[in-house]
C-alpha cells in the first residue's frame, strides 16, 4: 500500500492533511483549550482548510481510482470480465487493449469512457447509475443470472475506437475490409467489434445463452 | 465548546470515511466519503463559522 500512496502524490497529500487534521482535532478534544484567538486560527486549520484540501484531493485521487480495472471489478457482476482482461492468454478486444501500455489498468475506462465535451462528467453519471443498480437489484445476483440479465446499455459506438483508431491512417486503411467498410464504420452501421470483425469484445459477449 | 466539539468529532468521522477511500477505493467507500464524508466535514466547519462569529460578534458587543 505505501508503494501505491508513494506513487502517486495526490494519495500523499491527501493523507498528510488528513493526518495533520485529526491530530490538531484530537488536541482540541483531549486539551479543551479555552477559545482564544490562537484556538480559533487552529481550528480554522483543523476544521476548515485541511479537511477542505483532504476533499479536494480525496476527490481526485477518487476519480482516478474510479477508472481503474480494480475498480470495476470490485463488483462481483463485472469480475469475468475483468478476470478476462487480466488474462494475459486471452485474446478478446477487452484484454489485448489492457496489455497494451496506453491503457494498461485503465482499459475498462478507456474503452466505455465518453470522449465528447462533457465526456468526463457524462461517464462518471453512467457510473453512478451502474453503483446505484448493482447496490439496489443485482448485489446479490449471481454470476450465471448476471450474465443473462446485464447488457450493455446502448450499442457500442465505433467513436469510441475512433478516438485511437481514426481511420486516416494509411496503415489502417491498407487493410481491403477497413478501406471497402469504410462509410459503414464510420456512420456506425458496421460495428468495430461485430463477431468476424475485431469482435466479441469480452468472452462472453453476443453469445447465445 | 459543546458546538464545537460537536463539530471536532464530525470532523473526524469525514475524515475517516475520506481516507477509507483513499486506502480502499472500492465502490462503498469511494461513496461514502463523497457524500457523507463531505456532508460531514460541511457540517462541522459550519458549526465552527457559526461558533467563531457570534464569539466575535459578542467580543465586539462587550468591547463598545
């Protein structure tokens, strides 16, 4: 754990405030000073400007912990599919892009990730809709009814490998099926990941049960 | 004081939550202190705001 803190310095100087925080706090409770100036001006420190920077950075170090492979694992549901892509033998969309370094532990995010203007805040929503399903109607699902019942919500947008793959590249269209589908994958009528194609992007995806 | 004692142990149980996050970024806890934790720590530096003006306001009203 001290590697992964020391990793990042957001994790650090969310902990150093916090530590510095409830030590000045924890001498409040136990000294019961008299509310002189000096007591005001250390809890201003305690109370209002440590915590405010322990949020601030929480929040950040929180949504960058949100985008991790972990993270989306962490619910039971989603464990095939991360497993899947912790598979360094499988060779599903899903995996090979999470042994590839761009994207690495954040594979899950940068393939379902939103990439418009308001793409950020947009899948953070979709994520807060994803916690507060699996909290009330599938925390006690199993796996088997959980891969019949969860899909994806709406189909998957050939944007979305378009923000990597633009299809300008004359490497890519050197391909005959990329250049011959070209109109069709760009308006989406052709998905990247149909079966045939680059697809199922997960093991168990359009697979009939 | 009891205010703000009130607003000392809030503090801490916002803190708490937000560092349960930070080691363990799991869905819970990432909640958690987003929203709790935040409402908590609000809460509490309302309470010391509120403490910290009348006091001053009373300081005042003592000195004139």
């Amino acid at each position: 754990m001290v590697e992964w803190i020391s990793s990042n310095p957001i994790f650090a100087v969310a902990l150093a405030c916090a530590g510095g925080s409830a030590l000045l706090v924890i001498w409040f409770l136990v000294r019961r000073p008299l509310l002189t100036h000096a007591t005001k001006l250390v809890l201003l420190m305690a109370i209002g400007i440590l915590p405010i920077a322990t949020a601030t950075t929480g929040n950040v170090a929180g949504f960058e912990a949100t985008k991790t492979r972990e993270f989306c694992g962490s619910c039971h549901v989603m464990t095939p599919y991360s497993d899947d892509s912790n598979d360094v033998h499988s060779t599903t969309l899903a995996s090979r892009h999470a042994r590839n370094k761009l994207f690495g532990d954040e594979n899950c995010y940068g393939c379902h990730a939103n990439y418009g203007m308001y793409g950020t805040v947009l899948t953070k929503l979709g994520g807060l809709r994803h916690v507060y399903l699996y909290v009330l109607d599938y925390r006690n699902t199993s796996l088997a009814d959980a891969r019949k019942s969860i899909h994806i919500r709406t189909p998957f947008q050939n944007s979305t490998c378009m923000h990597c793959h633009s299809t300008e590249a004359p490497i890519w269209n050197a391909v005959k099926e990329h250049a011959s589908l070209l109109p069709r994958l760009r308006d989406g009528s052709i998905s990247c990941a149909s079966s045939g194609c680059h697809g199922p992007a997960h093991p168990f995806s359009k697979v009939p049960m | 004081m009891t205010a703000l004692r009130v607003s000392a142990v809030l503090t801490l149980l916002g803190l708490a939550l937000m560092v349960w996050s930070i080691v363990a970024p799991t869905p819970l806890p990432v909640m958690l202190a987003m929203t709790l934790g935040q409402l908590f720590g609000t809460v509490a530096f309302g309470i010391y705001l509120v403490v910290v003006v009348r006091d001053i306001r009373r300081a005042r009203a003592a000195a004139k």
